[in-house]
C-alpha cells in the first residue's frame, strides 16, 4: 500500500491511498478556502444512558447534486472545486465538512441534561475516483487496499487518547439517506465505544471468559456445519445470513479465525475478506437487477491498547426490503421498543442469494 498526506485549502487533512506508487506534487483542492468552524457536542439522554451528538450546521451539507457538480469527484474546472485531485490513485480519506463530531470541538453549551464537546472524528472514505463503480465492481486488489485502508485509519484515529472506538460504514442508496451518489463510505471515530458494540462487547466478553473461544467463532463453526445459509466461504472467510437476522437478505461477513480489528488481520484474511465483500454485493445486485441499498457496518475491538481476544471482526448489512419489493422502515417494535420483527425466514432469504450467479474474478463464477 502507497499513501500520500496533502493538506486542504481550508486546513483539513486528505490521504491518498494506491495500489501503485503516487506521483508528487499532487495539490489538494477543497470546496472553499475557510477554515472549517463547527463545534458539534454530545448530550446525555438519562432514561436511555447514552449519548446524542448535535451538529446543527450538518442541515447545510450538499444534497444529491447532479453529476457535474459531484464534490467527490476528481477535480476539473476550478470555478467548481471538489474535495478530490487529479492524479493516480485508488482511494481517498478526508474529514467531513459537515461532521458530527471533532477533535477540536470545545465549550459546549450547558443545558438541564451533561454536556461534553463532541471531540471525536468523521473521515469520508471515496472508494473510487469513478462515481459509477460501486464495491462489488471493484477489483479483488483494489478491494484489498481498501481493507487495508480501514486498518491504517483505525489505527491512526485509535491513537488519539479521546478515541474510543472507529466504526467504519457505507450508507448505499437514497433509501438509507444517501446525499451523495458517489461511491464512498465513512468512518465514525466516537470517544466512547457506542451502545451497539457495547453490548456486542459485553456479551462477547461473557462468553470468552466461560468457553475462552469467540462467540461468533462458534456462532460462524455452527452455520458451517448447518450449510443452509452460507453466501461465500474459503479457508479464510465466509458471508452467511445469519440464523438471528433482523432484516430480511441480511448478510454478516467475517474471518473464520477470530482477529480484533482491521489491524490485526493477515494477507490471506484479508483476501478472503475481498472476496466475501465482493460476492455479497455483487449478489445483492444480481438479485435486484438494479443497485441493492444497504447498510454495511464493521464491528471491531474497541482502540483502548487492550488486548481483546473475545472480540471478532466481522460487517454486518441491513438491506431495506420486504419481500414484496417494497421498501421496510423500522416502525413501532423496532424504534420503540428495540424488537424486530422480520417479515422472512433467514433460510428463505439465504436461498435466493445462493441462486445468483456472479463472476467473482476471471474464470471463477460463483
């Protein structure tokens, strides 16, 4: 992996990211020239015991813009500035002009509930230069680099000492709020370790601490054994609907052998990843035959310099749809009371994602 550090007219950073060596004398190009002045901040909800993060200035970011003002395209006419340069490159890395949380934020106002400053950070993560390639189109190296690139940032913002946890994700498609269509993810930098991978880590702790092995190590050794439900699987790496999932053509993907985060993983781990990465969205598209919404999120160990062997990498993708092709949204049981209700059997679902056949690499069809 080559990166190149470029600082922003505004002032904030951008890393590059290739498979190849970057040419120098790249310059970083930004939106606008002043600096970036939020100061979002936390509020603590006492019936819930958790955290809320206000970034008002957030309700002026761009919304869906037409294509020849894409912001996270390479820039072309300097009348209309984008966040990207020119340049040979795969991937790039930047701080969101519209966060929800800095590491410089300050002073946050009082109220009747705590209050802290919102310091943690939100990096926007351009898989691609080409705004009409999403994931799955991707090359298994380039896919590869992007592993890479989540380890690299998971371990530069878990350096910080008010970083807790980094949550990297890809909001795909209008249906999950996207404002931007342009292949990108982000990456949540929290200082504290939010209620999901809270709870995942308080019950992943409980079992390593009785059977000294992964919870999901002998969840994924369960699902191979049944074979219902598998999507992809090689000696390194398997995609499988889970047997507990809440959304219908939900889809986990994880190392077989358990590793805490990003970081940790090898060549070959990472390899298997790509190409778990790759099928799943390829077949959620086959599946559709048009672009397939999602929520893809990975859940890694927590960046406090501990070890954490009950702690195993892995995403999980919450899909929108029922299985009348009409979109779902969480209703009553599921934002209020934190139930889920799925309208389908896993099994079911498993089954039509088996069915699709997609090209994975040069001669391998899956």
């Amino acid at each position: 992996m080559y990166s190149q550090e470029l600082l922003k007219p505004d002032g904030r950073p951008l890393t590059l990211y290739s498979r190849y060596p970057i040419a120098e004398g790249i310059q970083a190009p930004s939106p606008g020239n002043e600096p970036i002045r939020a100061n979002p901040h936390l509020r603590w909800h006492p019936l819930r015991g958790e955290w809320i993060a206000y970034a008002s200035h957030r309700q002026g970011r761009t919304f869906l813009p037409p294509p020849e003002y894409n912001p996270l395209a390479p820039l072309i006419d300097p009348h209309f500035p984008t966040e990207l340069p020119q340049g040979q490159y795969d991937i790039a890395v930047f701080d969101n002009r519209f966060a929800s949380m800095t590491r410089v934020a300050h002073d946050p106002p009082s109220s009747i509930v705590e209050t802290l400053p919102a310091n943690g950070a939100c990096e926007v993560v351009v898989f691609t230069q080409d705004p009409e390639s999403p994931l799955g189109s991707l090359e298994l190296d380039h896919l590869d680099l992007l592993l890479q690139v989540w380890a690299d940032r998971t371990r530069i913002l878990g350096e910080h000492p008010q970083i807790q946890y980094v949550l990297p994700f890809e909001n795909r498609g209008v249906e999950m709020g996207v404002t931007l269509l342009h292949p990108h993810g982000q990456i949540y930098a929290y200082p504290f370790v939010p209620p999901v991978p809270a709870r995942m880590q308080e019950r992943q702790q409980a079992y390593y601490q009785e059977n000294q092995r992964s919870l999901l190590q002998d969840l994924i050794q369960k699902e191979i054994e049944d074979k219902q439900r598998i999507i992809y699987l090689d000696e390194q790496a398997i995609a499988f609907v889970p047997a507990c999932a809440r959304y219908p053509y939900e889809v986990w993907i994880a190392t077989i052998e358990p590793v805490a985060t990003f970081i940790d993983l090898t060549a070959k781990q990472r390899r298997g990843l790509a190409k778990a990465l790759k099928t799943v969205t390829l077949k959620y598209d086959g599946l559709w035959k048009r672009p397939f919404p999602y929520l893809m999120a990975w859940f890694q160990a927590q960046t406090d310099g501990q070890p954490h062997p009950e702690s195993h990498l892995h995403a999980e993708f919450y899909p929108p749809y029922r299985t009348s092709d009409k979109l779902k949204y969480l209703a009553g049981t599921e934002l209020a009371a934190g139930m889920f209700a799925n309208d389908a059997l896993p099994e079911e679902k498993a089954k039509e994602l088996q069915a699709v056949s997609i090209i994975l690499e040069a001669g391998v069809r899956v």
